[in-house]
C-alpha cells in the first residue's frame, strides 16, 4: 500500500505544489480547501472544507481517517493574508487569521497524530512564514498568526521527538501564489512553488534518524 501525505490548501501554490510532487512519487494523497480544484488530479483525493471552522477541520480529519489507517506526512498549509497594522486593520481581522493560519493548524494535528504516536512514525511539516521571525509594518495580525505557527511547531517538535515522529517548520519568503495576485512586480523576484515543495520532498527522504528542524527559504534578491 503506498504511503499517505495529508495537506490543507492542497489545490493550489504551495499546497498543490507538494501535493502533486508526493503523488509523482507514488504516495496516496488527501488534500482540502475551501474551492474545488479547476483540474481535479486522478490520484489525489479531494475534501471540501473551510478550515477556519474547527467542525470543518474535524470533519475534513474524520473524511482522511475513512481514507487510510495511517497518515505517513502532514503539510498544515492552509492560510491567507490581510495586509494592515494592528491599531487600524478592520475588527475581526486577527480573528479571521489566528482561526485559518493557527487553529488550523492545531485542530488537524490533534486530531491526527494520535495514528502516528501508535505507529511511531511520521512526518509534520508546517508551512510558516518569513513573518515568523521578521515583523514587518504592514504585516499586522498575518505576522501575529505566523509567529504563534512557528511557536505551535517547535512545541511539537519537542513533544513529539520520544515518538520517533520528526517535525519541520518551513519558512518561506515571497512566493508566486494567488497572495500575490495583481502586484506590479516581475516574477523573477518570487520564488516557485515548485521550489518549496522540491526541499520539503528532500527533508523527508531524509534517513529517520535526522530531521531538519527549520527551513528558511528566501527570493535570491531578498524579501520584497
């Protein structure tokens, strides 16, 4: 039976980018998101779900239990991004965030990683942000929700390291996804998609007996 990888936001830029890089290499893939795909792949299999609503979250880790009695990786890749600053973004926003980038996040892997401590194996992989180490002016409740991502992340990584279950935070800077719709900036100032997915591919062939602990990748001219 082929190994199963699990990822949120699956249907497009990052997500999808992983998704498809672990099908190509023979895994059974689940992956959701709030919109169905606009090319539905034959082998990944998909679950509508607004992850920013916990019965969501829970509904959407009932749906990969009836898939697979094992989960082998879990990418916590769902998130968006509101540009404003704290003092004078709408009311509501860090809500709307912390519910979709962090409790996400938290909800799933609960709800899941009790299959890998009873397998003891597996492998978490939680997509953060450059905004979890760097705040920016504009960044207002995306980085306050990034931030508590890398702390959830490192929290788990300590926890969970009796269980033979390693965990990797991935921090990625400016991206080309539907984040970046509309800017007047050339392409070439963004990483791929493609990228990312390629390194997190390359952290988990890793042999079990390493685990890159952080990634921290960035355009080869700098943040934007």
């Amino acid at each position: 039976m082929n190994p199963t990888i699990v990822v949120t936001g699956g249907t497009k830029g990052i997500g999808k980018a992983i998704a498809d890089k672990f099908a190509h290499n023979n895994f059974s893939v689940i992956v959701c998101a709030r919109n169905p795909p606009q090319k539905p792949a034959e082998n990944i299999t998909y679950f509508q779900a607004d992850l920013s609503k916990k019965e969501e979250v829970l509904a959407f880790a009932d749906f990969v239990k009836a898939q697979t009695s094992k989960v082998d990786v879990l990418v916590n890749n769902t998130g968006f991004f509101l540009p404003g600053q704290v003092h004078d973004e709408p009311e509501g926003t860090l809500e709307a965030m912390i519910n979709t980038n962090l409790y996400s996040a938290y909800h799933l892997t609960r709800a899941l990683v009790g299959g890998m401590i009873q397998e003891k194996s597996g492998h978490i992989f939680t997509i953060c942000s450059t905004a979890s180490i760097t705040a920016y002016t504009n960044g207002g409740s995306y980085c306050i929700s990034k931030f508590a991502l890398l702390g959830m992340s490192k929290v788990l990584r300590e926890e969970l390291k009796p269980h033979n279950i390693r965990v990797t935070s991935v921090l990625p800077g400016a991206t080309m996804t539907d984040s970046w719709a509309g800017v007047e900036i050339p392409a070439e100032r963004f990483m791929k998609s493609e990228d990312v997915a390629e390194v997190i591919w390359a952290t988990f062939i890793l042999s079990k007996n390493t685990v890159i602990e952080e990634i921290l990748l960035r355009p080869q001219l700098g943040d934007l």
